[in-house]
C-alpha cells in the first residue's frame, strides 16, 4: 500500500511518461494482460489508455487490471489509468 508522499513521487515520476498499453474495443483480453504483466515487470510504473465509452465501464476495467495483476492505482485522469507493482528481483524505482 502507497502513503500520500510516495504517491506523490510516483505521479511526478509518471507526469511525462505516455501510455504504454491502450485497451481498445476488445477489452481486457489476456493477451494484452500479458502485456501489462510484462511492462509492469520491466518498468514498475505504466500509464494506461482505457479506451471505454463510459466512467463505469473504465472503472470496471482497470478495478478488474488491478486485481489480476497485483498493481496498485497511482492516479486516474479521464481515460489514462497510472499503475504501479514493485519488481522484488529488480527494483527500478526508488520510493522515500
């Protein structure tokens, strides 16, 4: 679980960083959950693009990336979802 001043870091690390994963019409496929796991893997911090038609439906997809990959939400804007999961083998970010 993050603290405000880690979460803090985190969303300015993540400020220029463009999105990594775009989930389109087909949803939440495993395909790009691999993805996901794989650039959360190497890169600890990701932005996602949700592309969704409603607040709900966005909601509903990254609660549903959260859980099956173990990461924890930084920040949402509109459709652009900031992930974070600790790499325990190599820790890439340093958090105060």
């Amino acid at each position: 679980m993050l603290d405000k001043q880690q979460t803090r870091q985190l969303r300015a690390l993540a400020h220029n960083r463009k999105p990594v994963v775009i989930i389109g019409a087909q949803g939440l496929t495993p395909a790009v959950l691999a993805e996901l796991d794989n650039a959360l893997s190497h890169h600890e911090l990701i932005k996602v693009r949700v592309n969704a038609e409603d607040r709900e439906a966005r909601d509903t997809c990254i609660g549903h990336m959260l859980a099956e990959l173990g990461a924890e939400l930084v920040q949402r804007v509109g459709h652009i979802a900031t992930l974070f999961r600790r790499n325990p083998q190599k820790p890439r970010i340093v958090l105060s």
